[in-house]
C-alpha cells in the first residue's frame, strides 16, 4: 500500500506543533499500526531526519501506552482494540491517515505524539488500592467469599488499562470512565469496602484538581475504550460519591462543585 500520512511533530511542551505529511510505500496490511510506524522512522534515520516520537510498551494491548489519535479517534477505527492492536487491513491503498496525539489540557504534549499522563497515576494514588495487614496476620483473600456477579463485574472494571482514549473521545476531556472504573473494581469487593469513603471522596477530588471535565452523557468514551468499560461504572462511581459524601465529616463534605462535576 502507499498511503500518506499527517503526522503531528511538536518539539516539547512549549514549541508550536504542526502537521506534517509524509508519504509511504510498501505498507503489508499484517503489519500492525505501530510497525508501519517503525518503517516510516526507519526511513528518516536513514536520511538523518528525527523519527517521529510515539510511545509504546507490550505491542499487545495490555500497558495503555500506545495512545494515538488516528483520523479523529483514539486507537483508530476498529473497536475494542489498542493502536497497537490495530493492523494496516484496516486502510486502503492510497488513503491519508491523520495522527495526532491524545487531547486534553490534563494531557500536556511532551514531544510529537508523546503525552503526559501522569495525572492518571495521581488519581490512582488517591485511593486505587486497598491496605493488607502484612504483620503476619494476613487473611487469604481466597477465603473471602465473593458473590459470581460481582467478582465478574470487578474483574471487567479492572481491565482499564489507563490508556486515556476516554478522556481524548471526550468533548469536555473528562476523566470519570477511568475513575470509575478504577473506584468500581474495589466498591464491588468485601475487601475494598474499608476504605470505600475515603476512595470515592478521594479519587474525585484528585480527578477534578487534575483539570479534567465534567461528564455530560454523551457515552463516546465507551464507544471509544478498547476494554469495553461501560458507563454504568460511571453510575456506580456516583453512587459511591454521594453515600460518601453523607458519611464523611463535615469537612469533606459535598460542595456545590462537587456536585456540578458530578451531576452536569
Ligand atoms: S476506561 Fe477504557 S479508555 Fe479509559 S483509560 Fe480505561 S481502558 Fe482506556
Ligand atoms: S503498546 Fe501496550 S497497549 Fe499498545
């Protein structure tokens, strides 16, 4: 195949981006997305130009790093799949492919189609874990028994691998899929019930400083997410939010703020 492709290049944070086009040949339609983009850089080293910057970790669907804009969507056309999942079959010869990074404010552009996403891993600190008595103590975690549905519904949340398409699909750039999603793998344990308050107050809060949007209900970040994670984690997260909000001391309680996040 030979196609052309517009890629976003931006040196750092602070320079000016740009499209720019490059055109391509000899594209198999085996070759994943990210290897088509290994060509693409192999060819620019050769002419002592810079390879485009992309970030990419497993190649197989699991770390969340692969984060592409492809023609307007996160991790291109196909659903439930990562960029790296995402193989050439899926273009013709002859189309123009437009690649962009992530975009969202929290996301701040490190270099070409590289972002920072660490706001994600601030949320998760917040609260995504639960705290295990290791004095030696220990309960196994086998021996708490846990309803099928539940478990199941736990397992599903926990497939968010932070990838952030939520968040790029989004028209106000809202993180709440990957909170809730984070917030509803312990809400549904007997193990994550004990620090359920603090979790939900916690997680929120952290989202919104972050600078994250508000959900509206427009659903694309379902559509969008290449683990399938429903909104109804979203309904949950706020669930969670609300019966905190009426349990935690004054002092974190449910502001006008909180509400309008939650409620928009
Ligand atoms: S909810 Fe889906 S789209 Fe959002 S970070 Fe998790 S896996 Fe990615
Ligand atoms: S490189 Fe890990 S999910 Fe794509």
């Amino acid at each position: 195949m030979k196609l052309t492709l517009k890629i976003w290049r931006q040196k750092n944070h602070d320079a000016k981006g740009e499209l720019k086009t490059y055109p391509i040949d000899g594209i198999e339609g085996d070759m994943s997305f990210l290897e088509m983009l290994d060509v693409l850089n192999e060819g620019l080293i050769n002419n002592g130009e810079e390879p485009v910057v992309f970030d990419h970790d497993c190649r197989e669907g699991i770390c969340g790093s692969c984060s592409l804009q492809i023609n307007g969507e996160p991790h291109g056309p196909d659903r439930l799949i990562t960029t790296c999942q995402l193989h050439m079959r899926s273009f013709k010869d002859g189309d123009t492919i437009v690649i962009e990074p992530f975009r969202a404010n929290a996301f701040p552009v490190i270099k070409d189609l590289v972002v920072d996403r660490s706001a994600f891993d601030r949320i998760q600190q917040a609260g995504g874990y639960v705290s295990v008595n290791t004095s030696g103590n220990t309960v196994d975690a086998n021996s708490i028994p846990v309803n099928k549905h539940d478990a199941d519904e736990s397992f599903n949340a926990a497939t968010c691998i932070g990838c952030g398409a939520c968040v790029a699909a989004c028209k106000n750039a809202s993180a709440m899929l990957f909170t809730s999603a984070k917030i509803s793998q312990f809400a549904l344990l007997p193990q994550g019930k004990i620090e359920a308050t603090e979790r939900a107050l916690n997680m929120v809060k952290q989202m919104d400083e972050e600078g994250f949007g508000n959900c509206s209900n427009t659903g694309a970040c379902e559509i969008e997410c290449p683990k399938g994670i429903t909104l109804v984690n979203i309904a949950r997260m706020n669930r969670e939010y609300v019966s905190a909000s009426l349990e935690a001391p004054l002092s974190n309680a449910w502001s006008i703020d909180d509400e309008s996040s939650l409620f928009d």
